[in-house]
C-alpha cells in the first residue's frame, strides 16, 4: 500500500514539473480546446432551459392520447414550439426597447443645447444676484456642435482602437452566429433523444462508479435538477410579474415610454437582486428625456415597486422554490458577478441553493444520527 502511494506521488510530481515546464503550451491548448467545446457546453445550457418550455409542452392533453398522430410527434413539435417561443420573446424585446432607447438619445442631443441656452439666458436675467453664475457660464463658451463632433470623433477612435478593421467585425459576428448555431442545433439533438442519453448516462455510471459515490452523485444531481428547474421558473415569473406591474403603473401615472420601461425592466430582472435597478436606471433616463420631473416621479414609483417586488413578490416566487435565504441570495449575486460577470450572476443563485440544500440536509442527517435512540 505504501509502495502504491509512493508512485502515486512520484507520478503526480513529474505531471506538475511538466505542466510547469510547458505552461504556455498546456493554457495555448486549454484555449483551443475550450473554444472547440463551447459550442457543445452552450447546447447543453440551451437543451436544459428548452426542457422546461417541450415538458410544459407535451403535457398538453391532445399529446397525451396514446397511439394518436400528434402523441407520435409530439416531441418534434414541442422542440419547435419551445425554440419559437424563445425567439420570439427575443425579437419583441429588441424591437420594443433598441428603437425608443435610440430615439430617446436622439431627443436628449436635441434637447441639451436648448435647455443650455435657456438657463443661460435665465442667468443672464438674473445677473445681479448671482454675478459669479454668469461670468462661470460665460467661461465655459460651449460650441454644442463642435462638442458633439468631437464626442463622435472620439466614440469612432476608440471603436476603431477595439475593432481593427470592418473585415474582423464581420469576422467576429458571423462566429457568435456559427456557434449559436452550433448550439442550438446540438441542443435540438439532446433533446429529440434526452431519455436514451440519459439512460446511457446512468448505465456508464452505474458501471464505472462505486454504488456509494453513485447514491451520492445521483443526489447532488436531483438536488441541482430541481433547483435550477424552479429557479428558472420562478425568475421568468418573478420578471413577466414586475414587468407588467411596471408597465401598469406607469400607464396609470401618465408617465412616458411605459411599455418600452416595462419590457426593458422585465426582461433586465432575469438577473437576481440587481437587474431590475439596471433596467430603472435605464428607464429613468429616458422619461428624463421627455420631462425631468416625470422622471423623478418614475425613481419614487421605482422605488415603490422595488420594496413590493423585494419583500412580496420574490421571496413568494424565486426565494421559496430555491430555499436560499435573502442574505445568501445578495451574497451570492456579489460573488458571482464579481466573478463570472452577467453568467456569474445568473448561476450564482441556484448554484449557491444547491449547496445550501445539499448542507442542511447532510448536517440534518448527522445529528439525527449522533442523537440516542
């Protein structure tokens, strides 16, 4: 046994004096390698969310009839109704928010010059009593056109800097869309095929695996399955809800761009905690382009809407299902941001459940087990 040990170590040793020696080689083929397989590992993210929508799916009662046409291709057409469903929240997000978010900055260059004008003309009205406002004013001899031009000439060098040339643009779309490509279609393949790879799976494992490390994996997995299950779930919820009350209220308050905030503010909240505050900046900003004090009866909506959403409508709907408590749920969106950006903060939440659970449940099973019969 000691004998056994001793090459494991000497082997371990040489693998690491290796990867030492060679490490640029070693990260230049982890590189190329993790470029080969993100199409697959984005297929697999894809095929698990689509899961959701084709159980949902075949659930419905004229799939159900066993023998029938529709039971026979119910998985075809379920896989097609669950991607149509997703581009097509897609396509009405983009379409409601890119156009009036464009047409809002196109008023705010419009409407800054003007308001600059008046508030200096209203300075100089009241030049006696503030002597020192005007003399600032006329210090600062803004050329609204040429400050606009040298924005632009700036934007444009600096997107030049990024993007070398048009050719590496092109270059760099048409690969993200090779590889959603890639992606959806290997998840289309899981899908028409997810209960024999599951079996597979199950087989390879049952075969390979000790029958303890196997119960254990199979419960981490089923832990994990029902987490992010009722994660996603409960998030997409939780985001058409707010969105819709946000819409509501502001159709109600008079307040502008109310279905472009509302959709904008639904579909920022998909990220826990921080998502919507993303989307209210966003939205504040544009009701500010139209009248300022609209917007600032917008922040106090907002903020309204927030505390309702925060200590009603989450914890109900995301923070019940996955059972993480709220102050794990904070901590685990600043970690996971922090780390993983956007990704990060999507996973962060079930990934950190999953733990928790998983903890409660062993710490729960030894102290039944220490307590005396």
């Amino acid at each position: 046994m000691k004998k056994k040990k001793i090459i494991w170590f000497a082997a371990l040793l040489i693998v690491l004096i290796f990867f030492v020696k060679y490490s640029d080689t070693v990260f230049g083929l982890v590189n190329q390698l993790s470029g080969i397989i993100t199409p697959l590992v984005l297929g697999c993210a894809f095929a698990y969310i689509l899961n959701i929508l084709v159980t949902q799916f075949e659930k419905i009662p004229c799939f159900k009839k066993d023998g029938t046409l529709l039971f026979k291709i119910r998985r075809p057409i379920s896989i097609v109704g669950s991607v149509a469903v997703i581009i097509t929240i897609i396509v009405l997000v983009i379409l409601i928010v890119i156009p009036q978010l464009i047409k809002a900055i196109g008023v705010l260059a419009q409407e800054i010059p003007a308001a600059f004008s008046q508030f200096t003309a209203w300075a100089a009205s009241h030049e006696k009593d503030w002597p020192q406002l005007q003399q600032f004013i006329e210090s600062l001899n803004v050329n609204w056109p040429d400050l606009f031009q040298k924005i632009a000439s700036y934007l444009t060098s600096g997107l030049t800097s990024v993007f070398s040339s048009t050719i590496y643009i092109l270059t760099s779309i048409g690969s993200m869309i090779v590889t959603l490509c890639v992606a959806l279609i290997f998840s289309i393949y899981i899908l028409s095929g997810k209960e024999k790879l599951f079996r597979q799976f199950k087989t390879l494992a049952k075969t390979y695996l000790k029958e303890t490390i196997y119960s254990k994996m199979s419960a981490v997995a089923r832990t994990a399955h029902d987490v992010f299950t009722k994660f996603i779930v409960g998030q997409c919820t939780e985001a058409v809800i707010l969105g819709s009350l946000c819409a509501v209220g502001m159709f109600i308050l008079q307040l502008p761009y109310a279905s472009m905030v509302g959709t904008l503010i639904g579909a920022t909240a998909l990220l826990p905690v921080v998502g919507a505050y993303l989307g209210a900046a966003v939205g504040a900003f544009m009701v500010f382009t139209v009248d300022p004090i609209k917007a600032v009866v917008f922040l106090i909506f907002i903020a309204i809407l927030q505390q309702i959403e925060g200590n009603l409508i989450y914890p109900r709907v995301v923070g019940s299902s996955v059972g993480l408590p709220g102050i794990w749920v904070l901590a685990a969106v600043t970690v996971g941001g922090g780390l993983g950006g956007i990704a990060g903060m999507l996973l962060a939440v079930p990934v950190t459940a999953t733990i928790y659970k998983l903890l409660q449940k062993d710490v729960y099973q030894r102290n039944t087990a220490a307590r005396p019969q």
